[in-house]
C-alpha cells in the first residue's frame, strides 16, 4: 500500500467520512464541527437527498460518490462526490446534476457544530437544534466562517460554498423539507446556514469547509485544482512575475 493511499485512508477515518447511504455529511475533527444537508426544490415542491429513493454509494481510498436519483428528478441524476484535504482538517466537494428539470434548484445549509464527541460508528449525521446554540456565523459573499464553542474553548471554520448563492440564517428547528428551512427566519437560538441557486444540467459545484492555516487559505476559484488534486499549491514564480513591473 502506498504512502499517499495511507494518507487518503486515514484521513476519510480521521475526519468522520463514514460510508454511510445518508448523503448528509458531518465533519468530525475528531470532535463534531458541523454538517452538510443538500436537497433540491422544483415546482414548489423539495426534498432533501437523505430522502431520495435512489441513493447509490461508491468509495474508494480517495473520495466517497453518491449517484443519487428521484422522482424529483424526473430522468436526471445527481453525482456528488467528497474528498478530503491534504493540508487541513476538511473537505472539498463537487455536486452536478445531469438531465435535471430546467427549473430545478439547489438547497443546502450547514450547522450544528457542538464541539461534542461523537462515535463515528454509530453518528449519524443530522443537524440538531440544540447543536447550534452556541453557532455564530460571519458571511461573505459567498463564503462563511462558522465561530463554535465556548468563549474558553473557541473553534473557526471556513466555508466555501457555490458562486452566485445568497447565504441567510435560518431556523434549525424547521427542517422538515428544504424550502420549509429556506424560508424559515432567523428568529431562532438555533440559527444554521442556508442558500438556493438555480442549477444548470452539467455544471459543477464545488463546496468546501475547512480549518485555515498557512497552507490552507482557499477562494472558490481554486476548488476546481483543490478538488482534482487534495491542496493548493500557489506558483511563486508565476506570482512573483505577475506582481513586477514590466
């Protein structure tokens, strides 16, 4: 087994990739820093992958896929696949969407960092309520830092999410479909994320939370190459020579 592939294992087991049929992702580091719910809305109507009729699991050292179908779906599919980082605690995503409904959109909000332990065995990854008490968010653009814990104790997570979403608070207590969520207010001790866009047939959408560090500092237009290859690696050269005067 090669070094990289030891890598890539221990990070899917480290960060909580628990190969589950629930398209809901956690990120547990080790200690819980939030999780993930994706679900789409056409016609009025919404309903998140977790609930989908079809959710087809494939994963390997280096990412986990879900193929997933739905009568909301009509024909189409979803791919969404997961990769973890190789330079922090996280993931980066990618979500497309193939011969789906014109009007279809995309949904998805993000909360519940407790800080609290959980078993990766037996976790199953869910936003609740009372995991989002102590969640203050700060937005921009469409990116996010996510401030969690107690004042002693205090984590920060970064958030990148798809171009052209507007990111607002919402009511984790109304989650029963996303367009319930979306619609929900901020009025609530347990606030989470929540954006919609429309989504486009074959056109990626890239996701990404993580713990900065000096190695780890990411704008959305770098999630294409941090995606396809695990890190970020800016040519100095190149920078250098684009910042010096002719």
């Amino acid at each position: 087994m090669s070094k990289k592939t030891v890598v890539f294992i221990l990070a899917f087991l480290c960060l909580g990739f628990v190969k589950a049929q629930n398209p809901d992702w956690s990120l547990l580091a080790p200690k819980l820093a939030g999780t993930l719910r994706i679900g789409v809305s056409t016609e009025g109507n919404s309903k998140w992958f977790s609930e989908f009729a079809g959710v087809k699991l494939k994963s390997s050292e280096k990412e986990i896929k879900y193929i997933l179908k739905d009568e909301i779906l009509a024909k189409g599919t979803i791919e969404f696949l997961i990769r973890p980082l190789a330079d922090s605690k996280g993931a980066v995503m990618k979500l497309t969407g193939e011969n789906i409904p014109e009007d279809l959109h995309l949904i998805w909000t993000y909360g519940g960092a407790s800080n609290k332990d959980v078993e990766i065995e037996k976790w199953s990854p869910a936003i609740l309520p009372v995991d989002c008490y102590q969640n203050v968010f700060s937005v921009e653009g469409n990116s996010f830092t996510l401030y969690y814990g107690n004042s002693r104790k205090l984590k920060i997570l970064e958030g990148l999410t798809p171009a052209g979403s507007i990111l607002k608070l919402t009511d984790a207590n109304k989650q029963e479909n996303p367009i319930q969520l979306l619609k929900s207010g901020k009025k609530t001790v347990a606030q989470v994320l929540t954006a919609d866009l429309k989504m486009v047939d074959e056109q990626d959408y890239y996701f990404c939370f993580y713990f900065l560090n000096p190695m780890a500092d990411y704008n959305y237009f770098m999630l294409p190459k941090l995606f396809e290859e695990g890190s970020y690696r800016v040519n100095k050269e190149t920078e250098w020579m684009k910042s010096t005067p002719d």
